[in-house]
C-alpha cells in the first residue's frame, strides 16, 4: 500500500459503490427468500414442524443459519494464512417441560429437514399439535448496520490492512523482530421459526483485528498483543482503528522490559476501566445466568431481589448498544434483544433468561437465549455485560491506596462457575505506594471469589469504558462472541499471588 493513501480514504471507494444501497432487508420475507436458494420455503416449514409436534411437544422451532467467514494471516512481513469457511443447515428444537429434544442436519432437503424434526420429537410422549399454517414477520431493531458488506470486498482490498499494521509496528521501534497480523470478518443470517408461526430474520457481520509483537532488548525476549472486535462492515478496518490496535500491541509489550511481578499477599486492588471487565463476566456474570439458578449450582440461585453488593454498583447485559461485538438485534430464540439490568443499587433483581428458565421463573425471557451455531441448543448466555459508572474521580480511587497494585489488562484465567471463585493473571499494571502508580508489573496472579469481591467493591469510578477486544465467552462447549467493560473500581482486599518480598 502507498504512503500517500490511507486507508480510510482507499475504503471511500468502495462505500460511493455501495452508497444508496441503505439498510439491509431483515424480514421474515427477506430471510424466506433468502434460504429459498437453498431450498427452504413454508411447505418444507410446515413439514418439519408437523413431525416436531406430532408427540405433544409444548412448543418448536427452526433455526436456519449461513455464514461465510474468512481469515487472513501475517507474519514475518507476508500474507502467509488465508481461508475461508462455510457454515450451513437447520437445527430443530423440540421442547417439553423443561427437557428439550435436539437434532440438525447440513441437508436443506424436505425428508432430512423433517427427518431432524422426527428424531427431536422423541423427547415428547403426548397428543400432537397443529402446525402453524402461516408464518407472520417479526420486526427487528438494526443495531449493526453495514455500509460495507464482507460480500463485496475481495483478498486483494484487505491485504493491504495486513501490510500496513506490519509498517507501523517496525516504524515504532527498532527493537521489534517479530509481528504477526489477524485479520478475520465474517457474514452471518439466521432465520428463526417458532412453533406459533412467528418468524425472525437477521443478517450478523462480524469484525476483527489483531496484532501480536515480540520485541528483544540484551537477550531478553517479550512478546504481547492487542485485538479490536465489533459488529460492522469493511469500514470497520478504519485508519483510526489501525492505529490504535497496533499502537497497543507495540506499547503492551514494551511495558513488559520494565515490568516485575508484584509482592505476594493480600491488598487493595484497583481495576482499570475496561478490560477488567473480564472479572466481572467470569466472577460473577456466569453465576446470573438463569439456568446455573435454575439448577440450585450458583451462589445467586436463592438471592433473588436480595443485596449483593454496595449502593453505588449496577450491573448490566446489554444486546442493544450499537455495532459492539456482544450486539444483536435477536436471540437464537427469536426473542428481541433487550437491556437487562441485573443487578440495581447493589440488589439482584433479576437473571439472564432463556425461554425454558423464564418458563420455570414465570418471566419474561430476557433476549439472552444463544448458540454457537445450528449445531447446537441454546442456553442462556451474556451479551455486553458491564458496570455503570459511579461517582469518583478514578485519580481519587488510586489516591485512596496506600499499598495495593493496579490491574490494567488482564489475560489467561480460570473460574469455577457456580462459587464464583477466581485466579487471573495480570497482564500489565502498576504497584501503588503512597497514593501513587510506581513500578510497573506484569504476569501477576490475583485469586478470590466473585460474589466476595463484589461485596468489597467500595469505590467506583465515573470512566465507564468499554474493551473494544474480541472477547469471545465459553460455556458448556459452545462459543459465542460477547462484550465487557466497567469503570475504575478499588476492591478493598483480594490475594495477590505474586513475589515474597524479603
């Protein structure tokens, strides 16, 4: 790519031949016609559905999903890894009570797709139901709108995206010897049909970026990263978010030379606003999700309305906020995404609901219902999750800590999901001594239980941030991309597993 052209205006080209093209169509219409190319139409609807119902199931549905994803990869100055993936087929779910039928197939043809329907049908043993004879459309929020779609962009316009990473990087110091450039978007569609005849169609793209830097100084090696993530087009891959992606990474592994692991022993602990948001969701989101409750696994399952933490903290899921990763406009269930505040002034007021646990609490489900893929059932499973911002000056939080350390990012950690309890690695951050942010540390192990935290969680910041990361959420084998984020807060003791100082 030429130095005098940026990327930014490289990819104005492409939007003046998409301009005009406004939103993408999102219709049940839409998506009917849409998997009509690959067969789907409502007879082949109701046929599923008369077989998913014949044995007296409570309700069913049909997920239809196609997405096509494509990755390219850098390294030592090339464009080395390039690939693309296809994912296609129909997953029918068939529920009865609380238990719940499940099978799928890659074969959009009539007697596999009912043959699927057939065989998650057997979780039921009762009088059939009628199919829906016809199908009404669901309107959707558009809380990621493309103006550049990944259909549209070939290999050859993305690779310089790649190329120029790789020049900045180096530009920034000579004793960089390594980079490595991920470069990865993907083009989702779902169509959702319910049992009641209500359909949901919804196309999901994907974004992300990212970059890893290994550096030497006198023999030592050091390496770190930096990756950006979201719900939009081409455009995502601005020169502004180029930028910034490799500035972290090049920044994150040059605080490593300077950085020691912190003293060992138990402290006040200051979490950066953002990515320390990771805690939030594996400490404690996990245990909010309804069918850890539902089962009596989570400390949370008798809390319910109950205290849990200071007035001054409110806990969020979110699908709504625009263009971020943990967005969508609807769940795998065809429940509209929505803002559901978990907790409210330091009291639990509700969990993040599927259809069967909003079923068994006698709520609404909450939009929270996710998979993976077509493959497999949904669970309930967290969106953007975040803490509101409180009141203090976060130079006022660090002051307030005569000994303790500053957590800025986080990698690599492990939590027991019903307990809440915790070890997490420190990434980078700081010792503070005497009100003030001293030696850099890094690789530091903080260990402790989620819920405990919370409840020590004296201090929190008015620099609500969000990790713009490509955080993606593991649970019970599936994986789905989420978001995270929260102010500065001060946590009045938790272990610090790092150096005894003599």
């Amino acid at each position: 790519m030429s130095d005098d052209k940026s990327l930014d205006a490289t990819m104005s080209g492409f939007a003046a031949r998409a301009e005009g093209e406004g939103a993408l169509d999102t219709s049940g219409a839409a998506g009917l016609a849409y998997f009509g190319r690959f067969g789907v139409d409502e007879a082949m609807l109701r046929a599923a559905f008369d077989r998913a119902l014949a044995h007296g199931a409570d309700w069913a549905e049909l997920y239809f999903e196609h997405n096509v994803s494509h990755h390219l990869g850098l390294e030592d100055g090339a464009v080395n890894r390039a690939y693309a993936s296809v994912t296609l087929g129909v997953g029918v779910r068939v529920v009865k009570g609380d238990q719940q039928g499940y099978a799928y197939t890659e074969e959009l043809t009539r007697d596999a797709v009912t043959q699927a329907a057939a065989t998650a049908a057997l979780v039921a043993n009762g009088p059939s139901r009628d199919a829906p004879q016809a199908f009404a459309v669901q309107t959707l929020p558009s809380r990621y709108r493309m103006r550049l779609p990944f259909g549209d962009v070939g290999v050859a316009e993305k690779m310089p995206i790649l190329s120029r990473i790789n020049e900045l990087a180096f530009a920034a110091t000579p004793e960089l010897v390594k980079v490595q450039v991920g470069f990865a978007d993907s083009s989702g569609v779902v169509l959702v049909v319910e049992s009641t005849g209500r359909m949901s169609f919804d196309r999901q793209p994907m974004a992300r970026l990212s970059v890893s830097c290994t550096a030497e100084r006198g023999g030592r090696r050091e390496s770190a990263g930096a990756n950006l993530a979201g719900r939009e087009g081409f455009e995502f891959f601005s020169d502004a978010r180029v930028g910034k992606v490799t500035d972290e990474a090049v920044q994150r592994t040059m605080f490593l030379f300077d950085a020691t692991v912190a003293p060992a022993g138990t402290m006040p602990v200051v979490l950066a606003a953002g990515s320390a948001g990771i805690l939030l969701h594996e400490a404690i989101g996990h245990g909010m999700e309804a069918d850890f409750n539902r089962k009596g696994t989570s400390v949370y399952s008798d809390k319910l309305n109950q205290r849990i933490a200071p007035d001054d903290i409110t806990i969020v899921d979110d699908g709504t906020i625009e263009a971020q990763r943990g967005a969508i406009n609807v769940d795998d269930e065809g429940v509209v995404a929505q803002r559901t505040v978990l907790v409210e002034n330091g009291i639990l007021r509700t969990y993040m609901h599927d259809r069967i646990s909003a079923l068994h609490y006698g709520v609404e489900p909450t939009g929270n219902g996710r998979r993976e893929s077509f493959r497999h059932a949904p669970l309930p499973r967290m969106r953007s999750t975040y803490m509101e911002a409180g009141s203090r000056d976060p130079e006022e939080i660090v002051r307030s800590v005569k000994r303790g350390i500053y957590a800025e990012s986080f990698t690599n950690g492990q939590v027991m999901i019903g307990a809440g309890d915790f070890t997490f690695y420190i990434k980078t951050g700081y010792l503070i001594e005497d009100g003030k942010k001293t030696r850099p540390i890094k690789d530091t192990n903080i260990i402790g239980n989620g819920p405990d935290v919370l409840t020590k969680t004296d201090m929190v910041g008015n620099d609500f941030a969000f990790d713009d990361g490509g955080w993606t959420c593991g649970k019970d084998g599936q994986s789905v991309p989420v978001s995270l984020g929260m102010p500065t807060v001060r946590v009045s003791e938790i272990t610090v597993g790092g150096v005894n100082e003599s």
